[in-house]
C-alpha cells in the first residue's frame, strides 16, 4: 500500500484507517504500561496508560489471547468482585543485548518482563574493530544456543549499544592509533545486519543505559530525569515524557563536552583554553590517572573494591573533584531543561557511586542559583549492566513500545501494528 497524500481530505475510508492505526497505537501503550507496572489490574492499567476502561478492557483482552500477557491471580480485599491481575508474559518474545565498551563486550539475554536469562562478559586490552566482530558474533551464537528452538523463534532482534566514536580520544585512554583508523575503515552495524538473521538495532551505550533506567530503574518513579553514566568516558542521556530524547544527531544530553572549571587534581594536566570539558573531570580514565600517578597500581576500575586504605586518599579527592564538576553541568543543564530528577549510575563499586551522588546534591544545594529548583540525585540501580540491558531493550522498543511517530505520520506511511504486523500473530 502506497503512503498515503497528507495533503489530501480525510475520506471515511482513511478514517476506519486512521481508527485501525489508533488501535495499534493503543495497543503498544496498554503493553508498555503493563511492563513498566509489572503486574497490573484492568483499572489500573487504564489509569497509568492515560485511557478508558472501555478501550483498556479489549485490549488487555486481545493481548492475553495472542499471548503477550498472563492472568496471575486475582487481587482480593476491594470493593466490588475482585480484579483479574495482568503481567507480561516472559516467555512470548526474546531480546540480545550486546554493550561494545571500551574496555569489554558485555552481552545480555532477556525476556519480555525484562529479566535477565543469561549474561556473558568478554575483556580486551583495547576494542579492536574484527576481534570486537567475531566476539559479538560468538557471543550472539552462545545465548541462542540458552534457548529452546521454539523460544528461538520469538527472539525478535539484537541491540548493540556502544560509544560513539568508540576509536577517539587514544591521548586519554593509551589506545593505538591504528586501532582508531581501523575503526574508521570497519562498517561494524553493516557487518552485523549481514552476518546475522536478526533485525540489529543500535544506539548510543549511555542513551540505552538512559533507556534501561527508565524501564528497570528510577525511571519507574520520575518520568523526566537527566541520566549521566560515568563510564571510562561519562556520557548521558535525558528522557522526558518517559521517552529518550536523542536529538537531530543522537548527541542530546551527551554531557562529556560540557564546559565545566578546571580541575583540582594534581594529576590533571594543564588546561588549554578558556574552560575545562566535563569528561576530562567525571570520567573514569581520570580517576585511573590520579590513582597511578600517586603510586597506586590498577588497571581496570573493578580492581578499585579490593584496594581498600590504599586508595581510599586519592580517592577521596577525585570524588570531591568529580561531584563539583557534575554540579556544575547539572546547574547549566537545568537552564536549559525542566526535569525531576538527575539519576547518576556507572561501573563505579557501590560505595564510592553513593559517595558521589551524595556529594553532588550537597554542591548542587549550595550552588543552585535563584530561579532554579535543584532537582533529586538519584542513585542508579543498574550499573555495569545499564548499556547492555539498555540494548536488549531496543527490539523491545521497536517491536512494542509507544511511538508517538505512529500518530504523527498517520498519513505518511503505514504504522507496522503490534498484533496484526510482520511475523506478530493476530488477536483477531
């Protein structure tokens, strides 16, 4: 069916059609609402998914019967005859995660709930264009071989998720030049859509951890939050509307750029230019530096628990280093954008994230300027396995969630439905 004239009139037929691609619409709203509830009633479904009861009532129903939910019980104690609780049914679609970092592949096999079934981590020097190739190919064979050859059949897609410009900033990080132009010679998305049968989605590694907050993490209670992973390289991602909300060129709330004061570490080279970039204060290859240039021997940060005393000075300071520069970011960021929450997350070990998330509020209280409502620090739930569950999550997007697009281009082109499109069965 060709698309459809947007300037043309509205005939009945459109209408009906208009009213089918609603439908559809409506459809991945009441499954989304039901994810992110877990376990729902009709009602509260209805409430939370911003529709009737009326509409919500055939939906949830046409949803269990194509098996995309399960009825669990019934909730006793009200009012009236008790309700029928809904829940996504985990085993009706299956999603592989994989996280090209800079340091290690992280890949992750979840199902429609969101679980994780199965994880694999895979370590290198340095990502290297063919060996980080062959490794996400072997890895994608591993988790498929976790599932049955029925369960295979409703695994819907691969999410990759990784840095941009995954070969730059080899000054900061020790990484080969050659590695760098390799990377600008090697069509990695290419080599994956060919190399493998699945449909592959990719996005940014901290605009997927941003997404998997918003689905696993504190994005369950604000649905307008600033996230910022501190990573090797710190990156963000803001989600408003419960949507991320990337930009023109997928780098909106990246925040690694953003102009932030000099630092005050010894370690920290001399600054060129009128301000200092956030990456080089928040991000984790900085904190390496300082802890080797003052004599202390680590490699890699999950080495920095089993440290103990031995670090705990140098550490302290680039914590109080680090939380200053993210209070200053936050406070230009909030010029800009209204939110609730600013939720921190990373590879850092637990103890030392809170630190900073402490940290941070306390310089954001002191600091906020007038005009400004300083919004919540929260610590992220997710960690290291944010842009890895983030990715899994983007079939999930792109097969089930809410597009708001569907609505929008309505008469552009036709909406792919939840129910009745591509290989999904009818409810019908």
């Amino acid at each position: 069916m060709p698309p459809a004239d947007p300037a043309a009139p509205i005939s009945s037929s459109r209408q009906g059609s208009n009213a089918v691609q609603i439908r559809h619409y409506n459809e991945r709203v009441v499954l989304e609402a039901i994810r992110r509830l877990g376990t729902a009633s009709k009602a509260e479904i209805a409430r939370s998914a911003h529709l009737t009861p009326q509409a919500v009532a055939g939906i949830v129903d046409a949803l269990h019967k194509a098996g995309y939910l399960l009825k669990i019980g019934k909730r006793h104690g009200q009012i009236g005859q008790p309700s029928v609780l809904y829940a996504p049914n985990p085993e009706r679609a299956f999603s592989i995660g994989l996280h090209v970092g800079r340091r290690a592949l992280q890949a992750v096999l979840v199902d429609l709930a969101g679980d994780i079934l199965h994880q694999l981590e895979h370590e290198y020097p340095y990502p290297m264009p063919q060996e980080v190739a062959s490794l996400a190919l072997e890895t994608i064979s591993q988790l498929e071989a976790e599932l049955t050859a029925e369960q295979r059949d409703r695994l819907i897609g691969v999410g990759v998720s990784m840095p941009y410009f995954l070969g730059g900033w080899q000054k900061e990080l020790g990484f080969p030049q050659e590695m760098a132009e390799a990377w600008r010679g090697f069509n990695f998305p290419g080599f994956l859509v060919s190399s493998t049968s699945h449909e592959v989605y990719f996005e940014n590694d901290a605009s997927a951890a941003a997404t998997a907050q918003l689905v696993r993490g504190q994005g369950m209670e604000e649905r307008n939050f600033i996230y910022l992973y501190l990573g090797t390289i710190i990156g963000g991602g803001l989600i408003l509307g419960g949507s991320l909300e990337t930009g023109p060129n997928g780098n909106a709330a990246a925040f690694n750029t953003f102009p932030v004061t000099a630092s005050t570490l010894s370690s920290a080279p001399p600054m060129h230019g009128p301000f200092e970039v956030l990456q080089h204060r928040a991000s984790l290859y900085v904190l390496l530096r300082h802890l080797r240039t003052n004599g202390v021997k680590i490699d890699r940060i999950g080495e920095l628990a089993a440290l103990g005393d031995k670090a705990q000075p140098w550490l302290d300071e680039w914590e109080q280093d680090c939380a200053a520069a993210l209070a200053q970011a936050i406070i230009g960021a909030l010029s800009v954008v209204d939110v609730e929450a600013i939720v921190i997350d990373g590879i850092l070990p637990p103890t030392p994230l809170g630190r900073i998330v402490a940290q941070t509020q306390a310089r954001l209280n002191d600091w906020v300027p007038s005009g400004l409502m300083p919004p919540l620090i929260r610590k992220g739930g997710l960690g290291p396995d944010g842009p890895a569950i983030g990715a899994a999550l983007l079939p999930f997007y792109a097969h089930f969630a809410p597009n708001n697009e569907v609505l929008a281009n309505k008469f552009r082109a036709e909406a792919k439905p939840l129910l009745t499109g591509g290989n999904i069965p009818s409810a019908a």
